[in-house]
C-alpha cells in the first residue's frame, strides 16, 4: 500500500513543455527506461540499436512535442506525443509506481492524445494503460529495428 506522501506527491506531478537545455536528462531516462522495460521482451540487438546519442538527437529534434514530469529537481519522466498520437511515455525506474505516469498519461490526454503503440508482450505497459481506459483495438507485427516483432495499438474508450 502506497502511502499518503506517495499519493499527495503524484497528485501534485506538473507537467510541463521540454526546454532544450532538458535534452540531455530526457535522453539518459529514455536510456534507463528503454533497457528496463524492454530487455525482457525484445532481442538484444534491438535493445542495443538505442544508444544515448539517439535519444538526443530525436528529441532535439522533437522538442516541441515532449512533455516533462520532475521529481526532486530533476526530470523523471517525458511523454512525447504526435498528432494525439503518444509515441512514448517513459518515466525514470527509479520513479515508477510514485504515480508520475499516470500524470504524464492524463495530460498527454487533456492535450487530444487518443492512441498508442506497445509491444505485445509489455504486459505491465498495457497493464497500466488499459487501467487508465485504453483498450487494444489491433494486434499486428512489422519491423521494427531490424526485427520483426509484435505490437498492438491501443485507444483511449
């Protein structure tokens, strides 16, 4: 059982606009995030083809469409969102289960975001999402660095 601190604190998550000078932060919790979550669910050359200059570079380049949630000072987690599409939410392993993503997901929505993309096999992803609402509405496969994986899409009900 989560305590009232745990619960006071991620109901007072902000959630702001990314700044340039964030790229850096945002790019070594995407890293942490990527190699916790998917090392048990993609192979391991998939999980090698991200690197921390990669993250850099896409969200230099993606500034404008990332959100940011911080915990102590520092940024703990991002959503970066396309046309009300989320393209990713990843927040910090040290920070998760404190109630930061569900705050990233709630405002990715109140800004028209209504589907998403996981692997198939992240349960605990889907797992969160489908108890915010979302439900699966497609299961398919393509590529995806170089390996053929599956996927599903999920949409806000």
């Amino acid at each position: 059982m989560r305590s009232a601190t745990a619960s006071t604190r991620a109901c007072a998550a902000r959630v702001r606009r990314a700044r340039a000078a964030d790229v850096p932060a945002l790019a070594r919790v995407a890293l942490r995030a990527w190699r916790h979550a998917f090392a048990p669910i993609v192979p391991e050359a998939v999980l090698a083809a991200r690197s921390l200059a990669d993250f850099r570079r896409r969200f230099a380049a993606s500034l404008a469409r990332i959100r940011v949630v911080e915990r102590a000072g520092r940024i703990a987690g991002f959503t970066l969102v396309t046309d009300g599409h989320i393209d990713m939410l990843f927040v910090d392993p040290r920070a998760q289960g404190s109630g930061l993503g569900r705050a990233l997901l709630a405002d990715a929505e109140r800004c028209g975001a209504s589907s998403l993309e996981s692997f198939a096999r992240n349960r605990a992803a889907r797992a969160f999402y489908e108890a915010a609402g979302w439900r699966v509405t497609r299961a398919y496969r393509r590529r995806f660095l170089g390996a053929r994986l599956s996927f599903v899409q999920l949409e806000r009900s």
